[in-house]
C-alpha cells in the first residue's frame, strides 16, 4: 500500500470516529498544519508519522517489503 492510501485510509477513519483534525493533532504529537497537508495529498510522510496517527485511531501499520527476482 502506498503512503498516500494509508493517509487516505486514517482519513476516513477518523472521519468515522467523528475525532477533529485539531484532537488527532493534539493527541498523536503531529502538528496540526502536518496533518492538514498529508490529509490533502500534500507532503511525504514519516513511517512514525503514520503509526502515531493510526495508533490513536485504534489502527495498525503494517509494511511489507518484497525482494524483486531482478535485485542482486
């Protein structure tokens, strides 16, 4: 899943739980200008951006990395 999906996903979770931009802000640690730009399609998000954001919204991030056949 690419990182703008996984925005896209703790979006509309939070949307669901009815929790602001501001509170999600205040409770994970990001700032709120931050959240604002990922939630618009803007930025380049840290991994420990995203798990503080989906650890307040009860979710979990999980990567998966695959060896391609070509990499050597």
């Amino acid at each position: 899943m690419h990182f703008k999906e996984i925005i896209h996903t703790i979006k509309e979770r939070r949307e669901m739980m009815q929790v602001t931009q501001e509170t999600l802000a205040e409770l994970s640690g990001v700032g709120l200008r931050t959240l604002k730009q990922l939630e618009s399609g803007k930025g380049n998000p840290t991994l420990l951006t995203m798990q503080k954001l989906a650890d307040i919204l009860g979710m979990e991030v999980c990567l998966q990395v695959k060896k391609t056949q070509n990499y050597k």
